[in-house]
C-alpha cells in the first residue's frame, strides 16, 4: 500500500511469484465476466470481497497475528476500502459488460501512470522528474490510443464502459496515497483484512438496495467464477502480492500489469471469442514503454 518505487533484483523465485500473480490477475477478469452473466455488477464486487474477508481473517487469527483496536485505524481501513475496493471494483465491473475483457485489463495497467501524478501532489519526496513525466506522457499516448478517443465523442456505452474503468485506475492511486498516509505500520495481511472488511460491510448492504435480494441458486459456472476471483484472485493473491513486494520491491511490482494484460487478452479470446482492434493493441505497446520507462532507474 505503499507507491514508494523501490528498486530491487529481482531474483529467480521472486520472478516466478511475479509472474503467478499476473496469471493470477489476468485471469481475474476471465472469471469476472463470467460471472456478470448471471449476477449484477454490484453483487458480484460483493461476493468479491465478502468471501475474500472471510479467508484474510482465517489467515490472521491462524497467524495469531495483533488486530488493531485504534479507531483511527480502522478509519484508516475504511478509507482504504472505499478507494480499493468498493470504487473501482465497482466501476470495471459495470464497465466489463460493455467492452472487452481485454481492453479492460489494457486500460487497468494505466493504475501506475495515474498513481506517479497523484503521489506527486501529495508526496514532497515523489517529485515529478523529467524521466517520470516522459513516461506518464506516453503512458497517457498508450491509453489515448487503446480507446480511440474519436469513439468518445460517441458517449455511448462503450465509451461510458472506458471510462468507468479508467475512473477504477484513478481510485486505485488515490488509494496508494490514502494506504501510505493512514496506514502505515501495519502488518500487510492485517492491513488487507481491514481493507477488505470495510469494502463488505458497505458492498453487501448497497447491492441489496440497488441489485436486489442475494440468490445463491446460481450455475456452478458462476460459482467456479466467483470461488476464482474472490478465493485466488483476491485473498491468495493479496498474500502473495505482499511476498512478492517483499522480495522485489514495489517499483518491480509496476511490471504485474504488463504482464496481466495480455494474460487477460488470451484468455479473452480463447474462452470469450473476443477481438480487440489494432490500436488496442498499439495503445498497450505505448503504455507498455511508458511504464518501463516509470520503473527504469535514474542513471
């Protein structure tokens, strides 16, 4: 929860681990829009982060690990949550059902491009270097192209569906800059359990007012989805996010999105029969550069 770009070898295990965790990722978005075809958005990021909860407080109290008691804290937590969680999630959920599964992961890595802008205006020791901003200007370029930004003229749908997702990637810098200000000092899975206990208690009730009574008479396809995203994708994968940072720092980290995108991508079209147009795959080129750019060290 941390944007601090530590630079780190990245050592044989740790690439394994990072590359389990983009697979891990890339296919999150597979098994989300399966799911969005027999729940609403909202209760899907409510089984999301409802069941995930459940399995990070599990791993806590088997760990015996301290629980905050400080409300500050768990304001904290709640802050966390909303930014995390509950807007974003929210948000590329709503939005998958309007564009491609792989578009969306295309535009999910541009989390790093807004989150070097946001930790700039709040953070005095993340000044906006001339190599940080080239790579944000062609992280922006990338994310211009993959859109078209001709096609939101339109403001149909699917331009609503991209900026919903966009709008998901700038929650999550916010979140970076709330996670590094309110809670710091914290042991990772603590931290995680928090956030994701705040994201339920409003998830839960703000899906029954808007999508409607929960059902659990679902496909077994829907279930395999959401055992997916909330079991592996969410609380493994925040678990393992953490070893993973530990090992190769959380500038390394930045890398995860290049690779769950075309993990996501694949996925896409192999089970879904998805096609992105070329400049898709031009704009993830260009974001592509922008980011190694963003993580490459000062020379």
């Amino acid at each position: 929860m941390t944007t601090v770009p530590l630079q780190k070898t990245i050592s044989p295990r740790a690439w394994g681990e990072l590359i389990l965790l983009s697979l891990i990722w890339g296919a999150s978005f597979l098994s989300i829009r399966i799911a969005l075809d027999e729940l609403p958005p909202l209760t899907t990021v409510a089984h999301r982060v409802g069941w995930a909860m459940l399995i990070l407080w599990a791993y806590v109290l088997i760990r015996r690990l301290p629980v905050p008691k400080d409300s500050k804290v768990w304001f904290g937590f709640l802050g966390m949550g909303v930014l995390n969680n509950v807007i974003p999630f929210s948000l590329m959920a709503w939005g998958q059902l309007h564009i491609e599964t792989g578009l969306t992961s295309i535009l999910n890595a541009s989390t790093a491009v807004f989150g070097v802008l946001v930790v700039a205006v709040f953070f005095e020791d993340e000044r906006l270097t001339a190599r940080r901003l080239i790579g944000v200007i062609i992280g922006f370029l990338g994310v211009a192209t993959a859109i078209g930004l001709s096609s939101l003229a339109q403001f149909d749908l699917r331009s609503w569906g991209q900026l919903a997702v966009l709008g998901g990637t700038l929650s999550y810098a916010l979140a970076s800059v709330w996670g590094r200000k309110r809670l710091t000092g914290l042991t990772p899975q603590v931290a995680a359990a928090g956030m994701v206990t705040a994201s339920t208690l409003i998830m839960v009730p703000m899906a029954y007012l808007i999508d409607g009574p929960f059902t659990f008479d679902l496909q077994m396809r829907t279930w395999g989805a959401i055992g997916y995203y909330a079991v592996i994708a969410t609380a493994f994968a925040y678990l393992l996010y953490y070893r993973v940072m530990a090992m190769a720092g959380s500038g390394n980290l930045m890398l995860c999105t290049l690779l769950v995108a075309p993990v996501a991508i694949i996925l896409g079209a192999v089970v879904l029969g998805e096609t992105l147009k070329p400049q898709a795959y031009a704009g993830f080129a260009l974001l592509a550069i922008g980011l190694l750019i963003l993580n490459s060290k000062r020379r």
